[in-house]
C-alpha cells in the first residue's frame, strides 16, 4: 500500500486514471475476483410497481463558491440516477450510472476538493448526490459495498447540509459510492431536484421497516472522530462506519 501511494503521488495524472479505471473495469468483469451485479440505468417503471415508500431523505442546497455549476450538476445527475431499481443481490454503483463527469457529457464547474484543498472542478457538488443517497440507502436498510468519507470536513454547522459521517465522497474513477440489496424485493431509488434542496426516496413493492441511524461524534482541536451506529427494524444494531475528520481551517 505505502509503495502504492509513492507511485500515485509521481505518476502523472493521465495514467493514474487510466490505471484506475482500468482496474475498475477488471473487477467489475470478474478478473479481479467475483464480479458484482450491477444495477442498470434507470428505464420507465410504472410507480404502482413500487407503492411503498420505505424512506425519504430531504437536503437543503446550500450557497457555496461555484453554486450554479453545483445546481447544474446535481440536477443533471439526479436525472441519470432517479429510478434507479436495484434487483436483490445487486448493487447500485453511483458512477456506473451517472458516467464520467466531463464538459462534454454536460457538467459544470462546481466546488470541490482534492488533496485537501477547495478549488472549482468539472462535477464539483456532485458528492450532495451520492452522500443522500448513502443515507437514504442507510435508513432503507441496504448494505454498504463501497463508500469513502470525505478527506477533511468542510463545513462550520451552520452551513451543513447533513450530519457528519454520512458523507460520501465520490472521484471518478478512484472513488465509487456502492450500495447492496440485501432485501428480497427490488427497490426503486427516486431522486428530485428543487430550488433549494434534493430528496431521495427509496420505495419498494412491499412494506420495509425503515432503520435508525444513531451518530456519535467527538470533536478535538484539530479533528472530529463520527460513528454511526444503525438499529434495524427487527431490534438489532450494526455498526457502518467510524471516520476520522480533520478540520478545515478557518477562511477557506
């Protein structure tokens, strides 16, 4: 791993993406070990197929550097992920489904970060996507297969849009937001833009206890340890995470 890190940090950026899509490639088709069943882009489903909501997951869009580009690209993806069915056994892959976030596909320039630092990049604002799709995925009881917390955190709690710790940071192609079916029926991710904030809906044709997360958070000077805990409908308790956030300075 540390000879790893060596070689990303020299190697030009090209090849390191061209090496991590590569990668991605040979596991999703099985070289790499068992292949997974990825959901497909969404097509028409009649809603009556899924008339039980099992949760919805409301955020607000909060003003930031870059915030047209952000709008625009959070609707735009919001558009290839709404009625996303994952099939039991299979896995919602939020980049398989959104594509690779360019100019030419229709993103803007939104806020990002990398390395540490906040800049503007082509997709920027697309992890408020995957991040209320890994709580609502979280609350509708689906496993996690892959999920990345982001490197520092970036907000003072007045500008936050959800707790901390269900973040999910997304970098196309390193960085993938996955989440399992465990349940025995489909269920149908709905997702819808407003002015000021995004749902996230999960629905199923059956009924489906909804799960409480319960978050823990210590902060230090210099850092904010979050775990989160969720309670299933049938009493039991599994722990999803422990991240470890430094804190952003002050100015940024």
């Amino acid at each position: 791993m540390a000879l790893r890190r060596v070689v990303r940090a020299v190697a030009p950026a090209g090849l390191r993406v061209a090496v991590a899509r590569a990668r991605r490639a040979w596991r999703d088709a099985g070289l790499l070990g068992s292949k997974p069943r990825l959901a497909a882009r969404p097509v028409p489903t009649p809603g009556a197929a899924f008339p039980f909501e099992v949760i919805a997951v409301v955020q607000a869009i909060r003003g930031t550097a870059f915030l047209e580009g952000k709008r625009a690209n959070i609707r735009l993806s919001a558009a290839l992920l709404d009625g996303a069915v994952v099939a039991p056994g299979e896995i919602l892959s939020f980049w398989r489904l959104v594509g690779r976030p360019s100019a030419a596909a229709g993103f803007a320039i939104g806020r990002s970060i990398r390395g540490g630092i906040v800049g503007g990049d082509v997709g920027g604002g697309l992890c408020q996507v995957s991040g209320i799709l890994y709580e609502a995925g979280l609350r509708a009881g689906l496993a996690v297969a892959e999920r990345y917390p982001h490197s520092r955190d970036l907000y003072a709690e007045a500008d936050r849009f959800t707790p901390l710790g269900l973040d999910a940071t997304v970098v196309w192609p390193y960085k993938d937001l996955r989440l399992l079916n465990p349940h025995p029926v489909p269920v149908r991710f709905g997702l819808a833009v407003r002015d000021d904030g995004i749902v996230a809906t999960v629905s199923a044709p059956l009924a489906l206890p909804p799960a409480t997360l319960v978050i823990g958070r210590t902060d230090h000077n210099d850092r904010r340890a979050v775990r989160v805990v969720r309670r299933l409908g049938d009493g039991r308790e599994e722990l999803i995470s422990d991240d470890v956030y430094p804190v952003l300075a002050a100015g940024r």
